[in-house]
C-alpha cells in the first residue's frame, strides 16, 4: 500500500505567510522549493544556492526585526527597576534627615 498522493489546495506559499491558516503576514513559514530544469546541473545548483540564501538572509532580517521592539521593553523595565531602587533607598535617608532636622 502506498501512500495516497498529496494534492495542494491552492497555489504555493511564498514563505511570508500571506494566506496561510493562521499565520500573520511575516511569520515564519516554508516556502514552495524552485522547479528547474536538470539539463544544466552547475545552473542549477547556483540558483538553488542562491534561493537557500535569500531564504536564510531573509530569515535572519525577519528574526532581528523582531528582536527590536522586546531589546527595548527589556531595557526600559531594567531603567525602571534601577529607579525604583535608588527611590526604595533614598526615601528612608530622607525621611531619617528630616526628623534629625525637626529634633
């Protein structure tokens, strides 16, 4: 028994995940492989070469993208952790200098 053929139900993705089920526009996604024609093997190993490398330049733009937005959120609660310890440090001095004054 083998397995019965698979048919797509519409055209191939191009990999950004435009009208895929559930994904956003730039999700992650696989992309339909290249048909080519063998006749020139050396051709055809550079273009395939050349799609590998688009889809991994392209991947890794998409994850650094990404990145950008949560680098900053990380940053602005670690400034404001630090803030909130200098403040949870200085209010005790400060309320000890003002009884010391008023004594």
């Amino acid at each position: 028994m083998g397995q019965p053929e698979m048919q797509p139900e519409g055209p191939p993705q191009d990999g950004r995940g435009e009208g895929a089920a559930g994904l956003r526009p730039g999700d992650l996604a696989g992309r339909a492989f290249p048909l080519g024609d063998w006749a020139e093997p050396a051709q055809r190993l550079d273009e395939l070469y050349r799609w590998v490398e688009r889809g991994a330049l392209d991947t890794a733009a998409w994850y650094l993208a990404d990145r950008v937005w949560k680098r900053r959120a990380a940053r602005s609660l670690r400034c404001g952790a630090a803030l909130g310890a200098v403040a949870g440090a200085a209010l005790p001095l400060l309320d000890l200098t003002l009884s010391l004054i008023h004594i």
